[in-house]
C-alpha cells in the first residue's frame, strides 16, 4: 500500500521544487518503499511498464490545482482504490485526469473556466500524467493553467503543442474521456443512470465496439435521417401533384379548348409568316424575272438601232427605181387597154348572140319538163286517191266509236265519285287524328309538369348525399363509387339508410333520426357475395371507412316482424304508431332496420303527458320515444323491477329534408294516367292511320281505274279524228287531179321557139371570128404589160419588203423601248415590293419563339401560296369553332402543370435518392448487426452473470426500431425475487440499485473493453451493505483479473473486512490544514497494524 500526503507548509520545506517556474514549494510523500527518486519524465520511463496496458496512466502529477498545491502518485496497472473523506480531493484527482490528457471543463459538470481549476491563491497551476506506451517510450503530456488570462499551455514529452495535437495523441491511445462507459466522474455517476438508452448504445460502441462501428452506426442514422426527410418531403411532393392535378382537372376541357385554340391560332401565325415568305418568294421570281427582261431589252435596244439605219438607205435606192418601172408599166397599160377595149365590144356582141340562144333553149327545157311534170303528177294523184279511198272504205264506223266513248266517260264519272268519297273519308281521319295529337300535346304538357314537380320532391335524396359529402366524405365518395358500380353485385346494393328512407310525417323526424342513428350511414347488402365483393373493393382497395352490413335472408324478410302490440293498444299506451309505420322505403332495406335498429318495436308520441309509469308496467316496449326524450327501459335480473333512463333528443340534420309522400303518391298517380292517356292516344293514332293508309290505297286504285278508262277514251277520240281527217285529205287529192287534166297543150309554141334558135345561131358564129382577131391583138400588148407589169411587182415588192423591214425594226425598236423603260418601272416597284416584303416576313419570324422554329419549317416548306392561303383560311374556321377561355384560368392550369413536371422530376429524383439510401443503408447494416448483436450478447452475458452472483438478476437486450437513431440497449434487472425484469431508469429504481446496475454494467465492459483505463468516481454510494461488499468482491475479482484495462475506483469509504488482490493498489488520501506532525508517521502506523493482527491470528 502506498499513502500519498500533501501537506502544504511541510511539503515546502522537506521536497524541492522541480516545476520548470521554479515557484512551487510541494514535494511528494509516498511510502519509503515505492518513493520514486523524482518527478521527471526521466523518472517515469524507468518503472517497469509490462504490467501497464497500452495507454496506461503511469504516473499522475499536480501543482497548484483545485485542493492540492503538491501532489503525486504512481497508480498499479489493475485496479485502483482511492479512498479519502469527503473534502480531501479525490474528485480533484479525477479532474486532473480529464483536463490533464486534453478535454475540456464541460465534461466534469463543475467549473467552466480553467483558469478556476488553480489553486485559490495561485496564478499559476499545472498537470502531468505520463502514459504507457507499448510502441516507444512513455508519452509525458503537461498542462500549464494561467489563471489570469485563462489559458492553457501544452507539452508533450517537452515540446509545446496545441490541444488539438494532444487530443490526437491521446486517442491514438484508444483513451474517451467524454464515455461515460470509460470515464464516470462523481457529478455524472447519475447521469450515467439517466442516459437515454440510444445514448448508453452509443455510448458503449465507443467503449468496446471500436470507431468503425459508431461510424456506422452514425453513417446508418445520418442515412435513415436523411430518407426520413426526402421521405416525408415526397409525401408533400405527392399530395402537391394529386391536388393540381385534381384542381387542373376540373378545368381540364376549358384547357383543352384554349390550346386547342391557341393551337390554330399559333398555327395561324406560322401561315402568316409562311405566307409572307411565299410572297416574297413571288416577288423575288417575279423581280429576277423583270431583271432578265430589263437585260435582254437593253441588248435587243442597242441590236435593233444597228438594224435600222442600212434598211433605211436600201429603202431609198428602191423607191427610184420603182418610179422608173411604174413610168414604163403606165406607158404600155395605155395601149393593152385599147386593144382590150376594142376586143371586150365584140366579146359583148357575141355574148349577148349566145346568151339570147340560151334563153331559148332554157325556154323549151322548161316546157319539157313541164309537160312530164304535169303527167307524173296526174299519175301519182291517181294512185294516193286510190289508197286514200281504201283507208275511208275500211276506217270503223263513228256511231260505234262515238257510243263507246259515252260509255268509257260514264265509267271515269263513276271513278272519280268513288274516289272523291274515299278522299273525304282520308281528310275526316286525318282531322280525327289532329284532334287526338291536339289532346295528346296538353296531356304530355302537363306530364312534363307532374314529373318535373315528382323530381323537384325526389330532389331531397341528393339533397341529402350532399350532406354527407360536407360531414362524411368516405360515405359520399362510396355512393358515387357504387353509382358507378352496380353490374359488380348480383342484387340492389341499398346506398346509406338516409338516403333510401323517407319520413311521412315530419314531426317524428327528431324521433325517428336518433333511434336509427347508428344506421343511417350504413350500406345494406341482400347477399353474401355482394357484401365480400363491397368491402373488398371499399374497405380494402379505397380505404374508406363505412359501415356495410348484410343480414341473412330470413332478416330481409319484412313479413317475418310484427310489432309488439296492435294499433289499439298502442293508442291507449299514448302512442301513434312504431318507427316501421313512420317511414317509407325499399321492404329489404326496412327489413334490416327491424333486425338491427328494432324499428317495429319502438313506438312514438307526440304527447308530452305520456303516462310513463304504465308504459313500463305494460312490458311491452325496450325504448320508445316522444317529440322531446328517448327513453330506454331495462329489467333487472333479480327484482324484475323496470329501470328507465331518458335522453333528449337531438335535432335531426341528415332527415331534416323530406317528401311530402301524399303529394307524391298523388302525382305518382296522376304522371300514370297520363302516360295512359298518352298510351291510349298513340294506340288510336295508330289505328287511325291504318284505316287512312287502307283509304288511301283504295284512292290510289281507283285513281288508276279512272285513268286507265280516260286513256282508253282518249285513244277513241283520238281514232274518230283521224278517220275525219282521211276523208279530207281524199276530197283534196280528188280536186288536184281534176285541176292538172283541164290545163292547155304546149307543142306550136315549141315549133316556134326551133326555129328562132336556128337564127340565132348563124350571128353568133359570125361575130366569134371577128372577137378571135381582136383577142389576138389584145394578147400581144397584154404580154408586154405583163412583162412590165412584174417587174414593177418586183421592184414594189422588194420596196416593200425593204419599208416593212424598216418600219419592223422602228417598230420593234419603239416597242423594245417602251417595254425597256415598263421593265425599269416594273423593276423599281418588284425591288421595293420584294424588300417591304421580306423586312415584313422577317419581322414576324423574329417574334416566333424559338420553340416554334422547327414547327414553322416543317408546317410550310415547299408548300405553294395557294395551298398555304387554303390552309390558313381551314385554320381560322377552326378558330372561329373555339371559345376563347378566360386567361388567367389557362395561366393557373399551366402554373400547376409546370409544378407537377417539376414535382414529378424532384419525386423521381427522390426515388432514386431514397433507393440509393436503403441500399447504403442495407450495405452498412449487414455487418453492423452481425457485429454489435454479437456484442451486447457479450455484455448480457457478463451483466447476467454478476447480477447472479449477488442473487439477482439481469440482463443487456439490443432495442431495435425503424428509426436507426432510435436503437438503443436496455438494461434490464430485477432486484427481488418477486419482480419481474424491468429497464433501468432514473426514476424506477433507487440510487442503490442504479449503482450496482452501473457497476455491473461496467464490469461487463470491462472483458470486452479495448481502453487503456476506467474512471468511476464514487459509484458505490446509495448500496446497502450486502449489495456493496458483494459489488465489490466481482470488482477486485475482474479488475485484477490479468490482461484487463486499468481501474480507479474513487469512494470516501468502504466496509470493513472486504477482498483485496495482490494485484489490486489502494490509494488513500489525507489532506487537510489542520495535520499535525504525528500524521505523518504513517509507515509505524502501519508496522503496528501488522504486529496487531499477527497477534490477532495467534
């Protein structure tokens, strides 16, 4: 045992000071035995340290801190006791260890500054703790604490360093000052009770589980944290795109008309900018056009005035020599001329000789002809009379033919009369059939009215369906669902009790509404099927929460319930009817309500003097109601006395609304006569219309009759005008005959015609040879003329061709001008159109977004004018088909479906993010799992095995959730026997059951632990006598077990007659100002402690 005393003044004068400051006056006071011959780092590096785990303290040394002006010890490498009163400084000790080895104040729980860790009265204070270092020599860390400016100065081995490098120097040691697992100073021994179970898991990972383990165990939370986060950020990212989604759907076909529209319009755009553009392209053919004709009419201008001038003098040489030629043709006309005058005299002569012999041969050809005309004739007159008297002779007699055509008119009398009696009878049918339409129209009027004034009273059901839709959404949204699924169910699905009942007297709405409260909301099955099919696709698939029933067959049965008395009893108890009277629907439905809400036993009153007593006398009734309370009434099973309670009643809300059912059945009566009526009606039309179309193909046939008969009339009249006509033409043929056989002979005028013939002829042979002499004479002046004649035709020729090549080129040059300066104006006004043209088109291509670009050239390339103009007159007849929508409406709808791209985009993104994480997640769970179960099973098992051995028990459980940072470990023990295990808390148990717990726990550790040393300050306090001598015992035994991590167990007192190990090193302090000097003679002390209990054994 070594005993370490401090006594200021004493020290002062029998130790030097060996701090580098030289103003310290402490000097260390240890057994002679264990005395080290100094403080030195040197020193130290000469104790034996294979005994010392790796990171060991040593040797701790101080100087003016907290109690303590001088103070050192060497603690053993296995357990370590330091014990001392109350006051004396072994918390100091343990604070020397924290601050010493580079933490700060905070994790002591006292003061905040270090400058107040100085001795009082000192400005200057220090640390020292030397540590094991199995690689190399031991590691001597020092602190210097400045009281003044608050500071602190760092040495290892000597040589200034930061914290920060000493805290990593530290570490490397495996040493936590900050686990509670490792380092339970005095004024947190009862936070270590209350740490959270997450914080003792983590907690103990860093004491035995090593850093990659808390690493991923906080790589696992920062994970699963971060899930959480985009998780729940999803979800709103969901419900965002659900709601504009529902919110864009309602204005969906408004939307879909504006783009639509804005479609065409956009369309209408591009067109027009298309069009623009074909139009310039015209322009821009037409203005190369007119710049090739402006060219070539330049060159034809400048060719054509080269032209002109050698045909003008060519022109002039032939006018002379056509007035030499003309001078000479004139000359030799003169002569022709004579010659032919005097041969055209004698030609005149012979011609009037044979024209007059003409004229008498003419004359005797006509007659001639004549007198064979006139015999043709009389022939042909003969043989037409000849037939034409044959066709009188066999032609009917008209007597016949004339009583046959009274006969055939007497029939189309008789026809027409038929037929205009069949025609009056059609027009009284169809007047009958105007009457019955007339009648029919008022009726359907007035149907349309009934049934109007029906569904305006049926109006009440979705009345009430929007009810629920404002207070129970679930209900509504299943009656829209089953309106729109009914071919599911084999049988009528009943909607809500509300909705299928109605009241028939509103008074007992009040009544009738809390007796059926529970059932009003409920869906009513007839089958098995319908109800596994119902809550399937409701309960299951929708998630909706309603109630939906389906009693048996014999349940939906109205007949099978009779009320529990009859009407006449019911009056005399006050009563007016049951429930089941005061209401109307569907006999399955009501039936229902009979078997779950005992509608056909609950009667009602509207009396507020009923004679309660006698009601509940009468046994009669389980509940009945007035306008005001319902009453419910009990019978006790041992006194069979009636027990009665009363409730008012609530207002009804949901049946408030209902049908006048008289008023309904009246118009459901008349809307039935009505559509018999109208039935009736339809039935007489139709038999009216088969009798007019029966008349009307009677009307038709005799029609045909009278037609047929008036041709047949016809066709006689017909024949005696023809017989007429034959006798006619027979007296006329008759009358020509006569008249061509009186005419005169023609033979002594043809005589005398011969022989004026033969005189004529002898003149005109005489005057012929005459005519040939001149004829001759005349041909040789003509052949002269002639020869003079064409060359003057030549030369006139050849003048003329020369003018009308001039006067061509003159012209051509004329028109090539003015065509040249049309050209230059045409040229001018195509540029400028051409210009004005494409500056436009551009203008408006510009104001095209550049998503519109690649529409535009595929909406018009290579497309005409024409067919452009036809697709953009197509377009604005599509516009003028849209409605234009309001604007902001459209703006809105695209505002959220920019959010639901965007909101799909983050979700997609998330959900890849969230796969990400739960695969990081699942990569670093695996072998987390496997390692920090197989950990606490560890722990568990040396918890379980300490708590044994002082008749408890206990054990360590890994507490597993969703939330990684949530996983914690939970101690569980069990201090009596009649007890279960129960998780140690800060408040379950006492103070003295949290430190054996805590004890024990940390001699679990202590097998598994990989750090150098274990601090725990005055952890046996609050232990009963037993609990303490037995913590103990398992402490020495584990503590000095070899191999184990270094221990400082810091207590003010223990039990006496307690285990100690050799291994085991008590240190004790006394310190104080009021030692005198025969304290310090400890080692006699000791001498008479031994010989005492030698004696003692003897």
């Amino acid at each position: 045992m070594e005993i370490i005393r401090a006594k200021q003044e004493r020290l002062q004068k029998r130790q030097r000071d060996e701090d580098e400051d030289d103003a310290g006056s402490a000097r260390e006071m240890v057994v002679p035995r264990n005395r080290l011959s100094s403080n030195s780092a040197s020193g130290a590096t000469t104790m034996d340290k294979s005994e010392y785990q790796h990171g060991a303290i040593m040797k701790v040394s101080m100087k003016s801190f907290v109690t303590y002006e001088f103070c050192s010890f060497t603690p053993g490498p296995n357990l370590n006791m330091i014990i001392g009163p109350n006051g004396t400084g072994k918390s100091t000790i343990v604070c020397a260890l924290a601050l010493g080895l580079g933490w700060n104040t905070n994790l002591l729980g006292r003061a905040k500054e270090i400058s107040e860790f100085v001795k009082h009265g000192a400005d200057k204070g220090w640390i020292e703790i030397i540590l094991s270092n199995k690689n190399g020599p031991n590691v001597v860390i020092k602190r210097h604490i400045n009281r003044n400016n608050n500071t602190s100065v760092w040495k290892i081995n000597g040589k200034n360093k930061t914290q920060k490098e000493v805290l990593k120097k530290v570490q490397s040691f495996n040493i936590q000052i900050d686990n509670l697992c490792q380092f339970l100073p005095q004024d947190r021994v009862s936070e270590f009770a209350q740490m959270t179970p997450q914080e003792l898991l983590r907690e103990t990972q860093r004491a035995v589980g090593g850093d990659e383990m808390l690493k991923n165990h906080d790589k696992m939370i920062e994970l699963w944290n971060e899930h959480k986060t985009i998780f729940e950020s999803m979800k709103g990212d969901l419900d965002s795109i659900n709601t504009n989604e529902k919110r864009n759907a309602v204005i969906e076909k408004d939307v879909l008309r504006f783009q639509q529209r804005e479609a065409v319009l956009k369309k209408l755009k591009l067109l027009a900018v298309w069009i623009l553009y074909a139009k310039y392209a015209l322009a821009k053919d037409e203005y190369n056009a007119i710049k090739e004709s402006r060219r070539e009419c330049f060159g034809m201008v400048q060719q054509i005035q080269s032209e002109v001038e050698p045909l003008k003098r060519k022109q002039r040489q032939m006018e002379q020599k056509l007035k030499t030629a003309t001078d000479h043709k004139a000359k030799l006309e003169q002569q022709y001329q004579k010659a032919l005058h005097s041969m055209r005299s004698k030609g005149a002569s012979v011609e009037a000789a044979e024209g007059d012999g003409e004229d008498l041969r003419k004359e005797l050809d006509r007659m001639h002809a004549k007198l064979q005309q006139r015999k043709s004739m009389i022939t042909n007159l003969k043989r037409k009379i000849a037939a034409q008297a044959e066709l009188v002779e066999r032609a009917p007699s008209e007597d016949n033919i004339t009583r046959d055509k009274d006969a055939l008119q007497a029939q189309v009398n008789e026809f027409a009369q038929v037929a205009r009696d069949i025609k009056d009878k059609i027009d009284n049918l169809q007047l009958a059939q105007e009457d019955i339409v007339r009648d029919a129209k008022k009726a359907g009027t007035t149907l349309s009215e009934k049934r109007r004034r029906l569904v305006a009273l049926d109006d009440i059901r979705n009345r009430r369906l929007e009810q629920l839709r404002e207070t129970e959404s679930d209900v509504y949204d299943t009656v829209v669902w089953l309106r729109q699924n009914r071919e599911m169910f084999q049988k009528h699905v009943f909607e809500p009790v509300c909705l299928e009942i109605n009241i028939k007297n509103m008074k007992y709405v009040d009544a009738i509404e809390n007796v059926l409260n529970n059932q009003l909301k409920t869906f009513v099955c007839q089958t098995r099927e319908d109800y596994n099919i119902m809550t399937r696709e409701v309960l299951d698939k929708l998630r909706l929460r309603v109630n939906i029933i389906a009693p048996i067959s014999s349940e939906l049965d109205l007949g099978s319930y009779r009320p529990p008395a009859s009407k006449e009893d019911l009056r005399k108890l006050g009563f007016e009817c049951f429930v089941l009277d005061a209401v109307d629907g569907p006999a399955p439905l009501l039936a229902a309500m009979c078997s779950k809400a005992s509608i056909h036993t609950v009667p009602v009153s509207e009396s507020q003097n009923l004679d309660l007593r006698a009601v509940r006398e009468s046994r009669l009734f389980r509940k009945f109601s007035t306008l005001q309370d319902v009453y419910t009434v009990s019978y006790s099973k041992y006194s069979g006395e009636p027990i009665q309670t009363s409730t008012s009643l609530r207002r009804a809300k949901l049946l408030t609304a209902s049908v006048d059912q008289q008023e309904r059945d009246r118009l459901i009566r008349e809307v039935d006569n009505l559509q018999s009526v109208q039935q009736e009606s339809e039935n007489k039309i139709r038999q009216l219309t088969a009798e007019e179309n029966d008349y009307r193909r009677q009307y038709q046939g005799s029609l045909e009759k009278k037609d047929s008969v008036t041709n047949q009339r016809k066709d006689l009249m017909q024949q005696l005008k023809k017989i007429e006509k034959q006798r006619i033409e027979l007296d006329q043929l008759r009358s020509d005959l006569a008249k061509k056989e009186r005419e005169p002979s023609s033979e002594e005028q043809e005589s005398r015609i011969r022989e004026q013939l033969q005189a004529q002829a002898t003149k005109r042979c005489r005057l012929a040879l005459e005519y040939v002499e001149l004829a001759k004479e005349s041909s040789r002046h003509f052949s002269m003329l002639t020869v003079a004649t064409l060359i003057r035709l030549q030369v006139h020729a050849e003048l003329q061709t020369s003018e009308a090549q001039s006067h061509e080129k003159e012209r051509q040059l004329k028109e090539i001008e003015a065509q040249s300066h049309e050209v230059n104006r045409q040229y001018e006004e195509v540029k400028i159109r051409a210009k004005e043209m494409l500056d436009k088109a551009k203008d408006e291509f510009n104001t095209l977004s550049p998503e519109d670009v690649p529409e535009f050239h595929e909406l018009g390339k290579g497309v005409p004018l024409e067919d452009l103009e036809d697709m953009m007159a197509r377009e604005k007849a599509k516009s003028e088909m849209h409605f234009s929508t309001n604007k902001s409406v459209i703006e809105k709808y695209e505002q959220r479906q920019s959010e639901i791209k965007t909101t799909r985009a983050k979700v997609e993104s998330k959900n890849k993010r969230l796969a990400k994480l739960m695969s990081d997640i699942e990569a670093i769970r695996g072998p987390w799992y496997e390692s920090v179960t197989v950990l606490i099973e560890k722990i568990s098992k040396g918890f379980s095995e300490s708590f044994g051995k002082i008749g408890c028990a206990g054990e360590v459980r890994l507490g597993e959730h969703e939330d990684y940072d949530k996983w914690c470990i939970e101690i569980m023990v069990k201090f009596r026997d009649a007890e279960k295990l129960q998780k140690l808390t800060g408040q379950r148990q006492s103070g003295g059951e949290r430190s054996v717990s805590t004890i024990m726990y940390l001699m679990a550790l202590q097998s598994l632990s990989t750090v150098s040393f274990r601090v725990v300050d005055e952890i046996n306090q609050g232990m009963d006598p037993r609990n303490e001598r037995l913590v103990h015992t398992q402490l020495v035994e584990k503590a000095c077990a070899r191999g184990t991590a270094q221990y400082f167990l810091i207590t003010p007192k223990l039990l006496p007659n307690l285990d100690y190990h050799e291994r085991m090193k008590v240190l004790c302090i006394y310190n104080g100002e009021w030692l005198d000097d025969g304290v310090l003679k400890w080692s006699k002390y000791l001498h008479n402690q031994k010989r005492a209990k030698t004696r003692g054994r003897a």
